[in-house]
C-alpha cells in the first residue's frame, strides 16, 4: 500500500514475539505476587521493565527508515496476477530440475519474464517531455507539484502538519517515491502559514528540498525566524521572493512579487509568493493566499500580464481575494480550489464562487475532486483523470 517493503520485519519479530511472550507473563505474575510481597512483585516489574527495553531497542533499531525498508513500484491487479503465475510455475517445475545450474537459469528466466510483462500496464502519471501541475489533495491546506518537460520539479507549498498528521511525511513523500521524483529543486513556500509550509520541514528532514523560496523574513514572527532557522540548519538555501525569472529552458516561472514588498503594511497572506507559469501558449497563475490589496497591487503593476489559462484560486477560495476585477483581468477559463471536504471556514465562498461562475470560469475543487492533475505540451492542454 506505501510502495514499501520491510527487510527488517523477519530478524525483528524472531525477537520481538518471544520477547513480548515474556513480558506478558512477568506481568501476570508481578499482579499476582502484589498482595503476598511487594519486593518480589517489584523484582518481576523491574525484569519486566528490562525487556521492555531492550524490546523497543530492537524496534527502534530495525525501523530506521534509513535501512530498514526498500521502495518498490505500485503493483496492478495484472502485476498480482502475473506475479502468483510465475511463482506457480516456479514452484511446479523446480524440483523437476536435476543440475543446479539448470535451477539457476530457469529461475532467472521466469524472473526476467515478470519483469518485462509486468510493465505492459504501467502508465508514467507525469511523462517526459510534458509539463504537468499537480494540485495535490492535502485537506484543508495547499501543495502544487510542478513538473517540467526537462525533469525538474517545483513544490508549491506543502500543507500542514500537527502531531496526529503530517501531509509532508504522509501524503507528499509517497507520492514523490510512487512518481519516482527523488528530489525537489525548487521548495516554494507562498507565505509562512501553518498550511501552507509546515509539511516542508520533515521533507527538509528527508533531504528531498534542494533549495526553498520564501517571502523576507518577518523577524516580528516567531514562526518564521525559526523555520527560517531551521532550513538554514539543515544546510538548504533560502531564496526570497522578488521580480525574477526562473528558466525551465522551454518553460518559465515569472516571480511576480515587487522588491519592496517587506516594506509594505500588508499581512503575510498578502506578501504570498506570486508566480506565473508560462509553458508556450499555457499559462497557470499560483497566488498562495493573497487578498485584495494585493490583488489590486498586481494589477496596477502588471496589467495584461496576470492574464492566464488556469487560476489557482487564492486562499482556498476565501471570500478575502478574488475580486471580481482580479478575475476579468486574468480572465481564466479554469479555477482550481485547494480546500478541504467540509472544512471550518466553509471554504470555498459563495461570493468567490459567483464571481468565478460569472465570468464563465469551470471551477475545479480538491474537496470534491479530489487532487486535479493538469498536462501541457505547450501548445494544448487537459485535464487528466488519474483515477
């Protein structure tokens, strides 16, 4: 289910069951020597108490995610099925086999037929040569996975995490692994808000972040002078955001935010990383959660420029940003909402929603579509049904 398989589990549990067995029963007999003496029942606690140790030593141990696992592609019914086949014929003709070298072979061979049958079915999510966006399902929360024709990747932002939940270890990581996307070159983080960043820290931990982009540093904001202090800890460089370009070679990331921006009395949300994808004739607009003062800051500055295909939809589609003069500016023929299913702040608005329907924008919302995946070859683009 997690592209995983534990190489540790075997050498773990031929310790572990015997182990718990033990302290199972020092524990039925620690009860029971209570109420006849206290020290002798103390005696068998504190044997207990040993091998409860030394039992969650040999866990911790063995389920170092450093080596006690190797990742594995997602198999398919059909991969299941030719898998158990060749097994089966495996398993038949071996014995018939009189020269070891004879096994050796006719095992290679089966071997090497499921190997080369178990790809006919395999279809690559974002292909070479295609640029894809990838607004993944993070709840309530936000995290976009570009991924150029070249190979390289951004990600834009990385939901949240907590202490019951982390999107960055749950939900991101894996489905890096399944993508075969081992790192990330350019880690975006639109503003520092709890769902918007706090998944990048264990990815960081990971060393799956090559470099981060943020807005300045808000040294009046705790939560920012210690994740920026982290990232710097961790040996990953900080870039801040300001009018740049980021080159792709046939595909570029416009950084929209003006240089004066920390200047400015405007809140974190309105200080959210601005970008514009430009692939060809295909445009994505990501505003992270900027509201209406920035809305109108853009554009004044930019004018025309903001006008693109898809709108990813400010702040989850909150009633605070896309005003109705943001959206005939950029005019998009697609809106995409990261929001999660019935979520408090009852995102997305209903006045976002009829100022999008009104300008005959097809919306697109992670809480009822689940994650949205988008392909371009430059000239076309379309909306891809990963289920």
């Amino acid at each position: 289910y997690f592209n995983r398989i534990s190489v540790t589990s075997l050498f773990a549990n031929i310790f572990v069951i015997p182990i718990s067995g033990l302290i199972v029963g020092l524990g039925i007999v620690s009860i029971l020597f209570f109420n006849l003496s206290y020290w002798l029942a103390s005696v068998y606690a504190s044997c207990n108490e040993l091998l409860n140790y030394i039992m969650l030593s040999i866990v911790k141990f063995c389920g170092n995610p450093n080596f006690s696992f190797i990742t594995i592609n997602q198999f398919s019914i059909y991969d299941s099925v030719l898998f158990y086949l060749c097994l089966g014929i495996v398993f038949s003709f071996f014995n018939r086999l009189s020269k070891k070298a004879a096994k050796v072979i006719f095992v290679s061979l089966v071997a090497g037929i499921f190997l080369a049958y178990s790809r006919i079915d395999d279809k690559e999510l974002l292909p070479h040569g295609k640029l894809s966006v990838l607004i993944i399902d993070v709840g309530q929360g936000e995290s976009i996975l570009v991924k150029f024709p070249n190979e390289q990747t951004i990600l834009i932002d990385a939901g949240d995490a907590n202490e019951r939940f982390d999107n960055g270890s749950r939900i991101i990581a894996p489905l890096l692994d399944k993508l075969g996307i081992h790192k990330i070159d350019y880690g975006m983080v639109s503003h520092v808000d709890g769902d918007h960043y706090l998944g990048f820290i264990s990815l960081i931990k990971d060393g799956r972040i090559k470099s981060i982009f943020k807005p300045e540093l808000d040294t009046s904001e705790l939560k920012d002078r210690n994740f920026e202090s982290f990232v710097k800890r961790n040996q990953v460089p900080v870039i801040y955001y300001k009018k740049s370009i980021l080159d792709f070679r046939n595909a570029r990331v416009y950084v929209l935010n003006p240089p004066d921006q920390k200047k400015l009395r405007i809140s974190s949300n309105d200080r959210s990383g601005m970008l514009k994808l430009v692939y060809g004739s295909f445009s994505v607009l990501f505003t992270g959660d900027a509201g209406r003062i920035s809305e109108q800051d853009y554009i004044k500055d930019y004018g025309s420029f903001i006008k693109s295909e898809i709108l990813k939809v400010a702040h989850h589609g909150s009633a605070t940003g896309s005003g109705e003069l943001f959206i005939k500016t950029v005019k998009p023929k697609y809106a995409l909402i990261s929001a999660g299913i019935k979520n408090k702040f009852n995102h997305p608005a209903q006045k976002t929603l009829e100022n999008l329907l009104s300008n005959n924008v097809k919306i697109y919302r992670t809480d009822l579509n689940g994650a949205l995946l988008v392909q371009s070859d430059g000239h076309s683009y379309r909306f891809i049904n990963w289920k």
